[in-house]
C-alpha cells in the first residue's frame, strides 16, 4: 500500500502490520490455550510504537499488558483502558510507591525490600494492593530465592496487604528446547508455585509459548513473538510485522581505484556504480554492517560497500540494469527479501537488538484492514 503523500517528508520509512500482529497474537493465544494469553510491550513496543500497538492487542482481545519501568504504564492506560492489567515486570524503584499506586499499575515485586515498600504503603493507605511475585527459579537476575518466596508464603499478614495477581518466573534458555535448564527451571517453579496454590503461575515467555504445554502456566507472556520474530527453532507460524525501506540519495559510477565512504575501507577493484542510501547507525542500522551487510531491490542483492555512516550508507549497485534504481526511489533492508534475523545473523546479535534499536527518523506507517496512518518523527507512536 502506498503511504500518504505527507510521508515524503521522510527518507525512509518503516511500516508496521497491524494485521500481522493481531494474527501472532491469535495464534500464541490458540497455542496456549486454556492458559490465557498477556502481551509484553515493554520498550515502546519493542520500538514500533506503544500506542498503536497496544491497542490493537486491545482490539483483539488482550486484557494483559507487560511493560519494564512504571513511567512506561501511562501511554500504555491511555490506549488499552481500564479493563485490561499492566504489569512492571522491573517492580518498585524507591520511592515511587505512590506513583504506581496512583496509576493502578501492578508492580512484579523482585525482592523482599520491594515487597516491604509495597506492603507499607498499602498499610499507609489502608487497603490491600494489587502485586506480583517473581521468584528465581534458576536464571539469577531478577527474582525472589526460594527461602524467601517461602517465607512470604508463610506470612498470614501478607494476604491483607498485598493482593497477589500472579507468580512469575522467567526462561534463560527457551529458545533452546533441548536444554536441560528448561525442564529445571520448571520443576524448581512448581516447588514453589505449591507455596502459592491460590495464585495464578506464569512462566512462559516467547519461547516458551512453544515448549510443551506444562510450561504454558495459567498465563502466557510472548513478547518479540508478536512481532514476527521466531523465538527459537521450533517456532512456526508467524508473519512479519516490520517491512523497512530508505531512500536512495545519489547514484554514481566510480573509477577503478576509488575509495568509498570514511576511512576509504572499500577501494573498487574495477569501475563500480553505486547508490547513498539515506539509511545509518543514528537510524539503528547497524554499524558493523559495514562491507558485509546488504539492501535488496526489485530481487536482486545489493551488498553495502564501505562503512555505515551516521546518516547513510553505500551499496553497490551492479546487479540492476542502467534505470532500474533513480534517485528518490526506495530499496529494501527489512521485508520479504530479509528478515529481522537475516540482519541479526549477518551483524552477529539477536532479531530483539535490530528491532529496538530501529530509530526515531523513519515514517512509521500501521496498516491495519486496508487502512494507512502515518506517524512522522516527532509525532507520538
């Protein structure tokens, strides 16, 4: 679909399918079934824009919401309304107990002094408060250790402060089915789920949508998933959602001899014609793509030469014919010729880094049943 002639103002543009990320998230929601089904749109939506992709989980049935930072919940409420949950999966920073009472926010509390903090102030305020409970059942970064989510459980002054909505536990290794860390992390998380028999469990996150069933829990947190990134080998079924594509900024042919771009790392062997692509690293293109990465246009490979720049980047161009590429037109760097993970593997890092990182400047245009609307840099996503 074409975008809206105000787009032009920019020289690239990432469009985001709104359609594909309803369908991803009937199909992880079918999946796990009769476990429900949340959705983590942490870090503005893994980059694509919190607003119109909350509330289009919205639209399609999704109640709960997980974010990373408490100042992340408001633009979130403001889209999915007051009938859906939005969780912290980070807890409490000091002193912003009030803050997150105040928005109706449920804190995933990590330690004891979060949950300290939590329970103080609903006795300052008189009534129980919503939370969560992460406990660490093997990964060793966030959570509570078992001696300690054991205590909590034992505690009969705990259930008239704090309203447990859900215990958690997150997979280090769920991308990879095959590993023994999977099924340890399971059994420790029943050990101590048993503590909690009335609260809600969840431990599967993207990848393990796609384990066996006895992962799915009672609730189902898929993130980079619904944006069409397979979150490990077994996965199958989703579409993209992210299609990128810049501007080509000049077109020349270069003698045999010519260096190319900083540091003149690219010297043509022979007479080369190549195109400035307004695409860099402020872009989140990345860096190290530098003479090994590559655009795509009308099928055909084109291979970036020389360095990323800031704000652009050069590709060779002899694989088209003379006036298959001009001046203004768009090539491809994601979309049906290369995918989230082509790019990762090609930079040496995983499909979340490329997607996070995609920058502010490109027009973000969601499509969503045959319909455009385009957001330009400085508007709000």
């Amino acid at each position: 679909m074409e975008p809206p002639l105000h787009a032009e103002a920019c020289s690239s543009r990432l469009d985001i399918d709104l359609d594909a990320l309803r369908a991803n998230y009937r199909m992880l929601a079918e999946r796990v079934a009769p476990a429900r089904c949340g959705a983590v749109v942490k870090a503005n939506a893994y980059g694509l824009g919190v607003a119109r992709v909350g509330a289009a989980l919205h639209r399609e049935g999704c109640r709960t919401f997980f974010v990373a930072q408490l100042c992340e919940a408001g633009p979130l409420a403001g889209v999915v309304g007051p009938d859906a949950t939005i969780f912290i999966l980070n807890g409490l920073d000091p002193g912003s107990e009030a803050a997150c009472a105040a928005a109706g926010a449920v804190p995933v509390l990590n330690s004891l002094s979060q949950v300290a903090r939590w329970r103080a102030h609903a006795r300052a305020l008189g009534r129980t408060l919503p939370a969560a409970l992460q406990v660490d059942s093997g990964m060793s970064r966030l959570g509570l250790p078992a001696e300690d989510a054991i205590a909590l459980a034992a505690d009969p002054a705990l259930a008239r402060e704090l309203d447990l909505r859900l215990l958690m536990t997150h997979l280090a290794c769920a991308d990879e089915p095959g590993r023994a860390a999977n099924a340890n992390q399971l059994a420790a998380f029943r050990a101590l789920a048993a503590h909690f028999p009335t609260v809600p469990a969840s431990i599967a996150n993207s990848g393990g949508v796609f384990l066996p069933a006895d992962f799915h829990g009672d609730l189902a947190r898929p993130g980079v998933a619904l944006f069409g990134v397979d979150p490990g080998p077994d996965a199958r079924g989703l579409r993209p959602v992210v299609r990128l594509d810049a501007r080509v900024l000049q077109i020349r042919t270069v003698a045999a001899g010519a260096g190319v771009g900083y540091g003149l790392d690219h010297v043509a062997s022979a007479p080369q014609r190549l195109a400035t692509i307004a695409l860099g690293y402020a872009d989140g293109w990345p860096r190290c793509l530098g003479g090994m990465g590559g655009a795509w246009h009308r099928g055909a490979r084109l291979p970036i030469v020389g360095r990323v720049s800031m704000d652009s980047l050069t590709v060779d161009i002899g694989a088209l014919a003379e006036g298959d590429l001009a001046e203004g037109d768009f090539v491809e760097f994601l979309g049906p010729s290369q995918s989230l993970a082509d790019v990762a593997r090609n930079a040496g890092t995983i499909a979340y880094e490329i997607l996070t990182r995609l920058g502010a400047r490109h027009a973000r245009i969601f499509v969503e049943d045959g319909n455009a609307e385009v957001v330009l840099p400085g508007e709000n996503p």
